[in-house]
C-alpha cells in the first residue's frame, strides 16, 4: 500500500552548474534563492561551514534499475542505488556544499551539482555528527576518475588518496 508524499519546495536554485563541459564543481558558486516564507529559517546558518541541500532532479526523465556509470560501455553495469544517477524512482539529490554566503534571501554555496531552476527541498547543516572518516567506494568509481582525469581528485576523501598511494 502507497500513501502520497507532498513535498514543497522551500527555494529554487536561481545559478547552478553550466549543463554542458567539464566544470569542477567545487569551482562554481551557486545561488539558491529561498521563498520568502522560509527566509527566517536561514537564521544562525552563517555560523555553519558547510550545509547539506536535499534538491529535486526536475528534468530527471524516468527510472532505470541498472545502467553503466556516465554511459559508458567498459564500465560495470549496476543498479541505480549504487549511482547518484538522476534516473531514479524518486529523483531526489542530496549534496553537500560548502557555504559562501548567507545573504537572505539568496544562499551562496561551492559544490552544488544542481541544474538553474532546480527544486530546493531542505536545508540542513553539516556537522560533527555527519562525518565519516572510514569509508569505501567501488572500484569501478576510483577508476573512472583516475583514468578519465589522471588522478583521483582531493575531495573523494581519505579511502581514494590511501588506496592510490598504495596505503
């Protein structure tokens, strides 16, 4: 049995990711400009770092249970909970960014892979509580960047730059 879910957006995002070329991520910021009636919620969110933002993937078009990562014919075939792929069932994202700016009603923030006119669902800041310091990625993910870019880059964390180096 399936109950419907209503989610409303609390923000759109108003500059994202340019949709086409290789942009790093961490290189662009992003604004997600928040309604007015959630404006006061960004109180005390300056005093944060870092911020996750639960997002909507709007142009997302249908589901699919197993693909190859990026499309790519030598890559493992898997299933889509093993991707942040937006062909998902529920096409929601999850990122995590770094926090440039508070100036309601607009958000300022590095790292957001969010399309202009994205849904912003939630806000939530990063804390102590959310770190993980031991973690694993498949290898077929380590691979893809260290062939694709010609190193694993720094923000896939401790468990890539020890295996790379041997560790």
């Amino acid at each position: 049995m399936s109950c419907p879910i209503c989610l409303k957006p609390i923000g759109v995002v108003e500059v994202g990711m340019p949709r086409f070329g290789k942009v790093d991520k961490y290189s662009v910021v992003s604004v997600i400009r928040i309604y007015d009636e959630y404006v006061e919620g960004l109180t005390g969110l300056e005093e944060y770092s870092h911020a996750f933002i639960l997002w909507y993937f709007h142009e997302s078009r249908g589901a699919k249970l197993k693909l190859r990562p990026w499309g790519r014919e030598e890559m493992l075939e898997v299933g889509i909970f093993a991707t942040r792929f937006p062909q998902r069932p529920n096409p929601l994202a999850l990122t995590i960014v770094k926090i440039v700016e508070v100036d309601p009603p607009r958000l300022r923030v590095m790292g957001l892979d969010a399309w202009s006119g994205s849904p912003v669902l939630d806000i939530k800041p990063y804390d102590h509580l959310d770190v993980v310091n031991e973690f694993k990625t498949p290898d077929w993910f380590e691979d893809f960047f260290r062939y694709a870019r010609g190193s694993l880059p720094s923000w896939l964390g401790p468990t890539s730059r020890r295996r790379e180096e041997g560790v």
